[in-house]
C-alpha cells in the first residue's frame, strides 16, 4: 500500500500499539505536548497537524486532531499551510515528525502567526541534523533528505511520501538568523535535540522492531548520557515557538 495511502491508518496505529518502543517515543511527545499546552493562553483553539495514526486525545481530550490525508479518525483534514481557523484563535499547534513533510514551511510558520493568540505557541518533534542521524537519513531512511538545501521548500510527491527530513535543522538552527528576520513575532524558546538510536531501533512505523519493551527503559537512559555529553549525536529535536 502506498505511503499517501488513507486505508494504512488501521495498519499504523496496529503497529504503534504492539511496539512498546515506538509506542513510549510517541507517550514522551504528548508528556511535552502538556507540559507546552501549560504555558500557553488558556482560551483558545488546540491543534495537531499531522496526526495520522494519534493518540493525543487520551492526553489532552479537547486537542482538534487534523491530517491531510483523509484519515480515518481524524477530525478534520487540514493542510498546514491553509489552516481553517480564524486569527489569532489558536493557542497551541503541536506536530510529531510533521514539519520536515511541509513542502513550504515558510507558507506554514505565515500561516502559524496568523492563527496564534499572542503567547500561543507551535511545539514539534522532529528529525535533527546530528552525527549519527546525518547517516540515517542519508543513507538508511526511505525520505529524502538533503541538509545543504538552500530553499525551505521542496516539490513535494505526496504528503507521506514528499519529505526534506533535514527541514528542521535548516531552518531553525542553520537558517535561524533568516528565520528571526522574517518571522519577528516568534522566539525560539527551545531547540533540544535529544534521542539518538532508540526510534530507529523501535523501526519506526515499519512492521519490524529490534528495541523490545523491557529495555526501553535503559536505552533511554543511555541515550539521556549520550545527549548530555553531546548534541551531536541527537537524531530528533524538540522545538518550541512563541508568538509575541
């Protein structure tokens, strides 16, 4: 079955449930997703982009789910540049391994500042440029990835299957002088990397998983050291925007 394909949901979130390792990276996202929705304005409008196969819910029951892809489940489907929701009505946008799929991530943060309250904020975990993960996504990972890419933007073949897996990292931390320059109203409040191997070893959402659910633990533990002695060999990154 294609990537863009919507009858894979049933497969994805079949998956996501019997991979204890895949299941817990998901569980440590949406524990950053509340401790996020904690510093944003209390009224307003929750969203996930990208939600696909998302158990957010079971964290924050109000959180409008959304996906471009017409997924079963889903509450609304939504492209992330054209955003259905009035002016500054949004106080949190959140999105796991979503932005680096956007095939023009300046159209998306434009859109971001237009429905964000003010002190409303965009949380994503997403694919960093590190020493280990340049590796991965280069040669081992089925997206495109192309870290010397001078665009935020690419021709995009679908929204699973078109991908700058290096989006992220350009345009927060290589580009983030460009990106402070045309998008005043956002700081960078966090750009952390963190998590090596353990994603990658869980397989991510291929059927296959060389992580099981009893050394979760210490795998992770492990790769909290690896991250405190160097970012560098961090393969995601939590990234955290406020709007003024």
């Amino acid at each position: 079955m294609e990537l863009d394909d919507p009858r894979r949901i049933r497969e994805l979130r079949a998956l996501i449930a019997r991979k204890p390792a895949l299941r817990r990276f998901y569980e440590e996202v949406y524990e950053q997703y509340v401790d996020c929705l904690d510093r944003c304005p209390e009224q307003g409008i929750v969203v996930e982009l990208g939600s696909g196969a998302s158990f957010i819910k079971r964290y924050i029951p109000e959180v409008i789910t959304s996906d471009p892809i017409p997924y079963e489940g889903v509450d609304q489907v939504i492209d992330a540049t054209r955003m259905p929701f009035a002016n500054n009505s949004v106080r949190a946008i959140f999105m796991l391994n979503v932005f680096h799929h956007i095939p023009d991530s300046e159209a998306f943060l434009k859109e971001a500042e237009r429905v964000l309250m003010p002190g409303g904020r965009v949380f994503m975990r997403d694919q960093h440029v590190g020493w280990l993960s340049r590796i991965i996504l280069k040669y081992a990972h089925h997206e495109p990835f192309d870290a010397g890419a001078q665009e935020w933007k690419f021709a995009s073949t679908g929204p699973l299957s078109g991908a700058n897996g290096a989006l992220a990292w350009i345009v927060f931390m290589r580009d983030r002088e460009r990106f402070e320059r045309k998008f005043p109203s956002f700081r960078i409040a966090r750009y952390e990397p963190n998590t090596p191997f353990r994603y990658w070893l869980a397989g991510g959402l291929k059927s296959w998983s060389l992580l099981p659910g009893f050394a979760v633990g210490a795998f992770t533990r492990v790769e909290r050291r690896l991250v405190a002695l160097h970012k560098g060999w961090s393969c995601f990154v939590d990234v955290e925007l406020v709007r003024s």
